[in-house]
C-alpha cells in the first residue's frame, strides 16, 4: 500500500510538481540547520567529558591541533620521510586535507577507484580520479599503473574484461574500462598446466522464465538467481 502511495504522489508527478514541493520546503531549512549544528556542539561536548571518540572526531581534533600549530605542523612535515597510502580511492575529504598539512610531495599512494565502497563514510572517488588524470599528464605526480593479474588464467581475465568493458565507464564505476584498465594476463606459467578438455572461462547459460512450468516450485527471485 505505501509504494503504490508513493508511486501515485511522487512517481507520477511533474518536473514542475516537484520543484513547487522542493521550494515549499525550504522555510524548514533554517531550523534544520539550527537543530544539526545544536546536535553537533552537544554530540563533541559529550565525547569530550566522557574522553571517548568516534573516528570522526578524532580526524577533526587532529587536523585543527596541526593547522592551527605552525611549529608542531613543521615538525611532524620534517620528521616524515615517506607517507605510503592503500586504497586511495576510500579516502575523504578531511584525510586528504590532513595529508597536504604533513606531506610534502612524498606520498605514495596506491588505489583502484573501481573498488570504491565507503561513500557512507563521504569517501570520495573524485580525489583519486583527479589525481591519476593529472599523473598520466606528469603533472605534479607519476602515474603507474598496476593493471597486470597474477591471480587467474587468461580465460578467466577475457570474460571479465568483455564484461566491464560493455558495462562500466566514468558515470558507471568512476573510470572508462579502456586498455589501461582492463586485467593483463601476468602469471604465464598457467599455460604449462592447460587441461585442452577444461573450460577455464566463464560459461553464461539463460534460462527462459517462459519455458518453466506454470506449477513450478520457485518463486520469482528463486528463478532469477
């Protein structure tokens, strides 16, 4: 009953319907505004008394005691050598802006924006599809890229690049699956153990819904996987 509410007052609705609605809510904004921020001076405070943090809070603590302490900010910069970075394409906002105050053209990072899961956590891909485009310039950075598998056989690569290739590109997965991100077939001693009765690929099989029997015991999702 509420999703077919929802699909009479909403889906139906005009571009012009919507936007009347969007501008109607906008007196609640100020309120809204005023209750977060109240929620967030009480939620700091109460970590505060209780010296128990959230990552969060620890990240914002960090970065404000460094930007706002020259001489600590110097030292730490200094005392770094190298700052080697995994899964790059996870990182936010507030990490990055903590990393430019201790690095200095010394970061190391390693990434795969086509991994990127964290959103929830206002992960945010951009920063490391910016950054790549820029190294493949040479500009303020070097790109390389690790694109060769040493995991499967080549069979097993082909099929998932025939996949990706058809589905993904920059609005789709953040990067346009070209040759520079297609899986390299790298560990060549495979092809010493080729069984030429053994199919290491992929095998599709479809399944028309129309051909099972009316009295089948499956329910729809049960049939679709």
């Amino acid at each position: 009953k509420m999703l077919k509410r929802l699909k009479e007052d909403y889906f139906t609705k005009s571009y012009q319907g919507h936007k009347e609605d969007f501008y109607a809510s906008s007196k609640h904004i100020p309120i809204i505004k005023s209750l977060i921020k109240t929620l967030d001076e009480h939620y700091i405070n109460t970590q505060i008394e209780t010296e128990q943090f959230d990552f969060s809070t620890v990240a914002r603590i960090a970065y404000k005691i460094i930007t706002s302490n020259p001489t600590i900010q110097a030292a730490l910069k200094a005392s770094i050598h190298e700052v080697m970075i995994d899964e790059y394409q996870d990182t936010n906002h507030m990490q990055e802006a903590f990393i430019k105050t201790i690095t200095d053209q010394n970061v190391y990072m390693v990434g795969d924006v086509k991994q990127s899961i964290y959103r929830f956590r206002h992960a945010e891909p951009k920063l490391f599809t910016e950054k790549y485009h820029q190294y493949q310039r040479k500009h303020q950075g070097i790109n390389i890229d690790l694109n060769a598998n040493f995991r499967s056989r080549q069979a097993v690569l082909d099929d998932i690049n025939i996949v990706f290739k058809g589905l993904m590109d920059a609005s789709i997965g953040g990067v346009n699956y070209d040759d520079n991100q297609k899986l390299k077939f790298g560990n060549t001693t495979y092809n010493d153990y080729l069984d030429p009765n053994f199919n290491y690929g992929l095998s599709i099989d479809l399944i028309d819904k129309t051909s099972l029997p009316e009295d089948t015991p499956f329910n729809n999702d049960e049939i679709e996987i």
